[in-house]
C-alpha cells in the first residue's frame, strides 16, 4: 500500500492498486492484489499514524505475541525473556500495536 500511495504522489495520477508475489514454492507462486481503495487508504493512515506517534513519543515496544519469540533470529538480542516484559507493561501503552495488529 506504502509503495501504491508513493506511486500515486509521484505520477499524480490514480493507483489502482499494489501486488505481492510470492516468487517461492513455499509461498505457492501466488499473487495478492491489493486494491488502493478507501478502506485500504485507511489502513494505511493508520499505520503511518501508529508509527509516527511512536516515532514522535519515543515509544518502540518489543510486544511479542504469545509464542514469537521462540523462533525468532533476534532472540539473542532481545534475550529469553521480552515475552514475561511485557506482560508487566501498562496495556493501554500498547493500545496502538494492538490496533495495528487488528487491521485487515
Ligand atoms: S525475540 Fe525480540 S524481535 Fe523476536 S519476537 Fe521476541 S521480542 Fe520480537
């Protein structure tokens, strides 16, 4: 979506739309369109809202779900325990990654 908007801003001309292709067995070869519609524009302002107000308060929290860190290359950097942290974190500090993670 990102690279849809850019594109429009740069052609000033209507995007239709944004396409991931999966270019591996495991991802199937398959394509995903993703239209750059109203409800897609809104996610993405979403998205860029979330991550600004991060940037702006300073405010970047490891919140792993419940089971990601067990698999996860950076556990080394994070250490064994980022999945205990933040459950000791205020919920509401994490209202916004929340709804990201909600989007569709
Ligand atoms: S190890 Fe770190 S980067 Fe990986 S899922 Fe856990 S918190 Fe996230």
């Amino acid at each position: 979506m990102l690279y849809a908007l850019a594109l429009e801003q740069l052609l000033r001309d209507p995007v239709e739309g944004g396409r991931l292709y999966y270019c591996t067995a495991d991802g199937g070869f398959e394509e995903r369109v993703v239209p750059l519609d109203s409800e897609s524009r809104a996610s993405a302002r979403t998205v860029l809202d979330v991550v600004g107000r991060a940037l702006a308060d300073g405010f970047l929290p490891a919140a792993p779900v419940a089971g990601a860190c067990r698999w996860c290359d950076y556990r080394p950097v994070c250490g064994p325990h980022e999945e205990a942290r933040v459950a000791r974190k205020p919920p509401e500090r994490l209202a916004d990654l929340a709804r990201l993670r909600a989007l569709r």
